[in-house]
C-alpha cells in the first residue's frame, strides 16, 4: 500500500510534483506532536471539493500546531488530474494520492466504524493517541471546533 505524496507551492515558486512514497499507516501514526488532520477524499467528490478549503484556512490558522493531510482516493493512474486539481485550487497542504485499490485491507485501520464513504475526517492527538473520526462532510464551523477541542486537550 503506497501513497504517492505531491505537494504544491505558492504560485510561481514550483508546480506539483512527486515527493515521496510512505504507507498509509506510517502517516497516520508519524509523531510530529501535532495535532494531525486527515481528510480522505477524490476530485470528483462535490462535497470533498465544497470541503477542502476549511482544510487550507485550518491549516495556515493553526499553523505549527495542526499538520493536514489531504488524501486522494483518486485512482493512482489519475496523479496528472490530481496535479492539476492541486495547482487549480492552489492548495498547499500536504497532498497523498492512495495507491491501493484493496480498500477493505486499511479502511479498518482508519477507523473499523468507517463505510468507506467519503469525504471523511480523522482528527489525531499525536500526544495522546486520542481519535475522532468524521465520516461526512464537515462544514468550516464543525472543523474548527473539532480542531479547538483537540487543541485545549494538548
């Protein structure tokens, strides 16, 4: 199970690139002693696409305290399509695109509550372990008061 990470930088500075390869499971549980949001979704999910900039705001707000990692559930063949979307949106967080088509071997590790619906959220204390998993779509409010609780809990 691979996840292809790209990254993309402000405008002018670089276009989106492969950077990495890293397993689902070694980036969920990293330990950078942030709070850790993870947010599972595909370009052409309408509610993921409505989400994603909650995700950038949270990001630069609370930066050095939250890491957000956006995951592409796109097919792994789409990584020009995903490249694109990334550089069309200007997002700047860390982006993975999931290459493993065997969704039923780390959907459980995500969380064993999960369908596989998307879009879906998952919040990590890397400090203490503690977990929410959001298997819906999130609106700008609900995000950062998840954020905010995890925060007061550090």
């Amino acid at each position: 199970m691979l996840l292809i990470s790209s990254v993309f930088h402000a405008a002018g500075q670089q276009k989106a690139e492969i950077i990495k390869f890293e397993k689902l499971d070694e980036l969920i549980h990293q330990k950078e002693g942030k709070i850790k949001v993870v947010n599972f979704w595909a370009t052409w999910c309408a509610p993921c696409i409505k989400e994603l900039p909650y995700f950038e705001e949270a990001r630069e707000r609370y930066a050095g305290k939250i890491s957000v990692n956006l995951i592409s559930l796109d097919f792994a063949d789409k990584i020009d399509k995903v490249n694109r979307f990334i550089e069309k949106k200007g997002l700047k967080s860390d982006v993975y695109l999931l290459d493993d088509i065997d969704y039923n071997s780390w959907i459980d590790k995500v969380d064993t509550q999960w369908s596989g619906a998307i879009p879906a959220t998952l919040i990590i204390n890397e400090k203490t372990g503690e977990r929410k998993f959001v298997e819906s779509e999130l609106e700008e409010e609900e995000l950062n008061n998840l954020i905010k609780e995890f925060l007061t809990k550090s």
